[in-house]
C-alpha cells in the first residue's frame, strides 16, 4: 500500500502527522532506535514498548548473515521472530557492505554487489531483487531499495556512477517488490549524489517516477558540516511528494533532527542514543556530558533534571556512575534506556512545538546546548 501521511499541524515547513500503514499509525516526526541485529543492544523488545518506540530498524546485512533470512521467516518474520509488534523497517544492507568491509573486498558492479562477510570471511552476493527477497522474508513493514552510498567526499565522476547506479537498481528493486504482491508491506525509495545540489534533484525526481510509497535522503551525516547537510536537503525536499513520509537516514543528533524537522523531515534512524548511552555519555537539555567524570561521583541528581524516564525517576548519577566505572552490565543498559528516553520525548516535543508554533525556541535552546 502507498503510505500516505496526514499532515496535522504545520510551521513553516515543518509537519507533524499520521503515517498509516497495514500494521497502524506513527506519529510523526518520529525517531527509531537501531536494533541492528533483532535488538536494540542491552534493550528488549518489552523495553522498547515501556520507552514508546512506534518503530525499530533492523539490519538486512547482518541478518541475512546471523541468523539468516530463511530462519526469521521460518518463524513467520522478525516482528514473531523477536517478539515485537509494533513497526520494523528494514535497511538494503547496501551501506554496511561498504563500511564494513573497506580495502577492496568490495567488487561492485552494474548488477550487484559482491562482498565478504564481516563473521567468517565468506563470500555473498546481494542484487536489488535479492535485497528485496530478503527483507519481504524478513517481513518487514517498510523496505528500503539497495543503493550505492558514495563516501564523502567523492569526485563529480563517483557521486555520478552512484547515482545512475541507485537510480537502475530502485527500477529494479521496485520491479521486484510489486512482483511479491505484498500489499501490507511498503518500499521506500533513496536518493542519492552527495552534497551535489543538481544531482540531489536528478536523483530526487528520478526516484520519484518510480512510484515508491515513501522517500527517504540517504549518503548525509557522513561527515560533511552541518550547515552542508542541512543545504543538500533544502534543495532536495522540495522534490519529494508532500504527502508521503520524508526519512533521514543515520541522522540522531539532537540538533541536526530537530533542524532537519524545520525543513519538513518526517522519520529519523542513528545508534548515536544507544552507542552514547553503551559507553557513559548522556543526552540532557543542557547538552551531553561524560557520566564518568568525577564531579558525578557525589552527585544526587538525575542524568537529566527535566526527565521522566524511568532511570532519573529512581537512580542518581552517582549511583549510575558507580554501575558505570566497575564495569557492570547493568550500566549501559539503563544509560541507554534514559538516552533513548530522551530522545523519543524530544521528538515529541518537536511534535508538539510544531503544533504550537514554537518549534523555533525548540531550536534555539538545542543551539545553545549542544552547539
């Protein structure tokens, strides 16, 4: 089915709204925890319906790897497999083939990919049909197309070979979904072509002929300046369908979601929350800092004076930082329940601001945080 999304409440161009799909509704904008592997890392799927996660993304390249693709869909797909009702969207895999596995084990031709796997070095080959093969078995309610992300920066001649590239393969890709007529499911297309304004918007109006039920923006937040990504995107938006979901890939930092939702950006992804929390670095209102530094160690506050999460609601940083310095497991889990927590309410509170016309002072005050 086309995802349509209702748009609710509007400030300049920033929108909140209703996504609906098969499975029910997401509210946007809208942020989702990374559980690469079936898991959001040191959480559980009951954790995340107690956090108010609407929507997961689960890895397609590490899971046609481990556990396999044909095992999930043996137990009739990764919502049954890993316990999860709420949405799943699935990634192409196509990014982690190429991050993972640098120095030339990569062979990338006009057809596919050929590649390594990061577990045991064997040898695996993945088209824009096998990538949707493997995510419909996998079962999940959004699907993104296989593409070619080129590392930043790239030269005119590599941002366009990955944009003819990505533009062929979500052809085929879209191709391939229709065939499985699958109608509870949704593919959602990428564009591509780096900070190149002019192939942002080749790229942009090429996918959107195909006829996706969603678009996302891909290849940013890849290490280019902030004010980079947000002009790519000032160029590309305008480009893509006003009433279907809009989805930044790989961006979760505080400032740049709630800048990027100022420019019309629906649906965000990034282990920034989960990664932070694993290793002791907080998400507040007054910017992140380090749990283990030592003006902690007698502290009786919570992570976050604003927060309601269930770990400021019961634990102080001293305690937590304790957890933290004598390695126990205990530690990453809760840091990483209040950092995605937080970051879940954060979003809302751009929802929220987006209806009261204040998203603005929203901005204003990450600014002055965070940087």
């Amino acid at each position: 089915m086309t995802m349509a999304i209702e748009v609710t409440a509007r400030h300049g161009a920033a929108r909140a709204g209703v996504i609906t799909t098969a499975r029910g509704r997401i509210t946007t904008p809208c942020f989702m925890p990374v559980g690469t592997r079936g898991v959001v890392r040191t959480l559980s799927s009951a954790d995340l319906d107690d956090l108010g996660a609407q929507i997961v993304l689960g890895n397609t390249y590490h899971l046609m790897l481990k556990p396999g693709a044909e095992r999930i869909g043996r137990f009739g797909g990764l919502h049954r497999f890993q316990g999860w009702d709420g949405h799943i969207l699935t990634d192409s895999g196509g990014y982690q083939i190429f991050s993972l596995e640098p120095g030339g084990n990569v062979r990338l031709d006009d057809h596919g990919v050929t590649f390594r796997s990061t577990y045991d070095g064997s040898t695996h080959r993945l088209t824009p049909e096998g990538a949707v093969d493997i995510q419909t078995t996998l079962g999940a309610d959004l699907q993104m197309v296989l593409d070619v992300c080129a590392a930043l920066p790239a030269s005119p001649a590599v941002l366009r070979l990955a944009v003819d590239r990505s533009a062929d393969w979500a052809a085929r890709s879209r191709t391939a979904f229709l065939a499985r007529e699958r109608p509870e499911l949704s593919q959602l297309g990428i564009v591509q072509g780096g900070t190149d304004v002019a192939l942002r918007v080749e790229s942009a109006q090429r996918t959107v002929a195909l006829g996706f039920d969603g678009y996302a923006v891909g290849g940013l937040s890849v290490g280019e300046e902030r004010t980079v990504m947000l002009a790519t995107l000032t160029a590309t938006l305008p480009h893509l369908p006003a009433d279907q979901p809009r989805y930044l890939m790989g961006v979760g930092d505080p400032v740049g979601m709630v800048e990027a939702i100022a420019l019309g950006i629906d649906l965000f992804d990034c282990v920034l929350p989960t990664r932070f929390g694993r290793h002791g670095t907080i998400l507040s209102m007054a910017g992140r800092y380090n749990l283990k530094r030592a003006e902690n160690a007698d502290s009786d506050r919570p992570l976050d004076d604003e927060c309601g999460c269930p770990v400021c609601r019961r634990w102080s940083r001293a305690y937590l930082r304790h957890l933290l310095i004598v390695d126990e497991p205990t530690a990453p889990r809760l840091l990483t329940m209040h950092n995605v927590w937080w970051t879940l309410r954060l979003i809302e509170a751009a929802r929220e601001a987006i209806g009261a016309g204040t998203l603005d002072g929203l901005r204003s005050r990450l600014l002055a945080a965070y940087g």
